[in-house]
C-alpha cells in the first residue's frame, strides 16, 4: 500500500496544470457514466460522448503513472 501511495505523490510531484486538468476531465466524464439522470432519448449520446472524453484521458494518464510505477517514467 505504502508503494501505491508513494508513487501517486510522485506522479503529482511530475504532473503540471494541464496534466491535473486532464484528471479532472476525465472524473468528470466517469461521473457522467454514472450518475446523469438525463432522458431515454439523448442517454445514447451523452453516454458516446462521455466515454471517448475517458478513454482519450485515461490512456495518457495511465500511461505517465504507470510509468511512474514501474520506475521507467523520466525524471523530471
């Protein structure tokens, strides 16, 4: 657990504005997924719309934390 939590600070510590700004993208999309309660009609569209804004956000950020994890990430 100690490894988890150490290597989240380091990938705060590595992160800049725009990469904090990502995060909050993508939350706000998996949030979307979860929990709008919007319309039968336009659920189709939201949902779409939702998950490539957190897979186009997800991708990057995992792959700068992981390695991060894996100690193989640059240092800054």
């Amino acid at each position: 657990m100690k490894r988890i939590f150490a290597s989240a600070d380091e990938f705060i510590r590595r992160s800049d504005w725009k990469d904090l700004a990502i995060i909050k993208f993508c939350l706000f999309s998996i949030g979307l997924l979860v929990g709008l309660q919007i319309t039968e009609k336009c659920k189709k569209g939201v949902r779409i719309a939702a998950s490539v804004v957190f897979t186009l956000t997800y991708i990057p950020l995992m792959v700068k934390y992981l390695g991060i994890l894996t100690g193989k990430g640059e240092k800054a």
